[in-house]
C-alpha cells in the first residue's frame, strides 16, 4: 500500500484502526496495537518519498 502510494506522488499515508476500547469493531488488542505501531514506525524508516501516519481509534 504504501508502495503504490509513493508511485501515486503520496506525501502522506494513514493507517488507521479501532482499538479495543471500540467493542462492536473487534478492535486490536494491545499486543496487536503495538506490533502495528512498530511496523508502522519501520516502515517510515524506510521511506523517503512519503510518510505513513498511524491513527488508531
């Protein structure tokens, strides 16, 4: 996704998801929530043409 962005001339890029506070959306639990954060976090790292934002809800 993030590939396609960049090839699309995407500044920006956002992930967003539900946490589990959000009961009807089966939201991430916690460990899930982190490990998203963290590829996310890598991810950006490897970019330079764009940048991915994380927003879970």
């Amino acid at each position: 996704m993030a590939g396609h962005a960049i090839k699309m001339g995407y500044k920006y890029l956002v992930v967003s998801d539900h946490s589990k506070s959000l009961h009807i959306a089966n939201g991430l639990e916690d460990d899930e929530l982190l490990e998203e954060i963290e590829i996310i976090d890598k991810l950006n790292k490897n970019l330079r043409a764009s940048r991915c934002s994380r927003q879970p809800r």
